[in-house]
C-alpha cells in the first residue's frame, strides 16, 4: 500500500452541509490525482461495535428490531454507536448489557469493517465476548425497542443464505466464526 500515492484524492475545501445528533454530512471539493477538481459528499459516523456474544452452550445472542429507514424488523448482532471519548471497549460492554442484560468476563477485539465506503466514514470495530451472564434486564433507551434471541452459529449462517439476515455488519462479523 506504500504505493498508492498515484491514488489519493486532496481535500482543496469542505463544508458541513447538515449536522445532526447523530450524523454530519460534508461536501468537500477535492483534488483528483490527475490535478483536476470533483466533489465528494459523504455521512461523518462516530463509529460503532458489534459483538459476536457465545453463550456457554455455543450460541449467539442475536436481536431483532425494527430499522426505521428500510422501514421492516432486522435480525442482527448486539452493536451500538460510540459516544464521544469512549472507548470502543468500553461502548462494546455497554452496548450488550443495555441491549441484552448480559456482561462477560472474556472480551476480544477481532478487527474492523467499514460498511459503506462510497458514502460515509463510518467504522465497526467487531468484539467477541465469552463468559456471559445474565446480569439483570435489558436497559434499552427511552426510544430502542428490540427482542433479544439465541442462534447457534449454523443457525446463524443458514439464515444469512435463506435472506433472513441482510445487516452487513452482522455478516461481516459471522465471518470471523471461520477465523482459523
């Protein structure tokens, strides 16, 4: 990758064209590595996790909620947005026992996905946690609505094939059940 200058783009100027709570979107003209001038809009993200969470029996914890902009429930991993300063540890631990009411003693960082690279700068750091346990119920936010369910990682892969899951950061991550 040390070879790739001949393919970098420079921002000659930006301009933040909504800002929300959630979401930025910027449109920035940039300098092609050919020396002319394009725009490129796109979404600024805080990031987010996702956690591959193994029960002791071998499945995973797995929700299902309603996406507003696709406007249909979802069947996906445990995940949530980092709030500012937080660690992406600290959001991952957060997330599950908001969404599941479950904590682990065992947490491991698998890596990084970046689910829309044409439109936005967001990234998914993927955690795996073990040695779950219940540790009270859910603490959903005044507006999450969810139902939380196990899936055995076959399970799990059948429904990505039969088109039950579509979320791309929950595929990205079943991927690293395969990790050798």
């Amino acid at each position: 990758m040390s070879d790739d200058a001949h393919l970098i783009e420079a921002e000659v100027a930006g301009e933040t064209v909504f800002k929300g709570k959630l979401l930025e979107v910027r449109k920035d003209r940039v300098r092609l590595p050919n020396g002319q001038e394009s725009l490129r809009e796109y979404i600024v993200h805080p990031g987010a996790v996702v956690v591959l969470a193994f029960l002791d029996n071998g499945s995973l914890l797995f929700e299902r909620q309603f996406r507003y902009p696709l406007r249909r429930v979802f069947l996906e991993l445990p995940a949530g947005k980092i709030d500012a300063g937080e660690s992406i540890l600290d959001t991952a631990r957060r997330e599950l026992k908001e969404e599941t009411g479950y904590v682990a003693s065992e947490w491991q960082h698998l890596g990084v996905m970046h689910p829309c690279i044409g439109y936005s700068d967001e990234r998914i750091e993927i955690f795996a946690a073990r040695g779950l346990h219940l540790a009270g119920e859910q603490q959903l936010d005044h507006n999450e609505f969810l139902d939380v369910l196990e899936l055995t990682p076959a399970a799990a892969r059948q429904a990505v094939w039969d088109g039950r899951i579509t979320d791309g950061k929950t595929i990205s991550a079943l991927y690293w059940l395969d990790r050798p």
